[in-house]
C-alpha cells in the first residue's frame, strides 16, 4: 500500500511539469522503497550508538 500512495505522489509531481507522470510514478516508488531503507538503517545506528555509550559508562 505503502508503494502505491508514493507511486501516486511521484506521478503527481510529475505531471504538474507537463509530462505523462509515468517517470514520476516510477521515482515515487523506488523512493518509497529507499525512505524505508534509510529509516531502518538509522534505527540501526542510533541503538548501536546508545551501547556504545552504554559500554563506555561501564568501563569508568
């Protein structure tokens, strides 16, 4: 579903240029694709950043 509404999103943006919304549809859903990527990588950085932190509490 997710997909869908950036497929929508991306191929509305695109047609307000003047063109069919067909590149735009296909950005919207390989950025969509991306986003979740990228957000799940930085929850992966912020719990490995906070145990590192918490090991160098425990070492003091």
């Amino acid at each position: 579903m997710k997909n869908l509404i950036g497929t929508a999103v991306g191929a509305a943006i695109d047609r307000r240029d003047g063109d069919s919304g067909i590149k735009g549809g296909i950005l919207g859903y390989f950025a969509s694709g991306a986003i979740k990527t990228v957000a799940k990588l930085g929850i992966l950085a912020a719990i490995g950043a906070g145990a590192v932190g918490l090991v160098k509490r425990a070492n003091r």
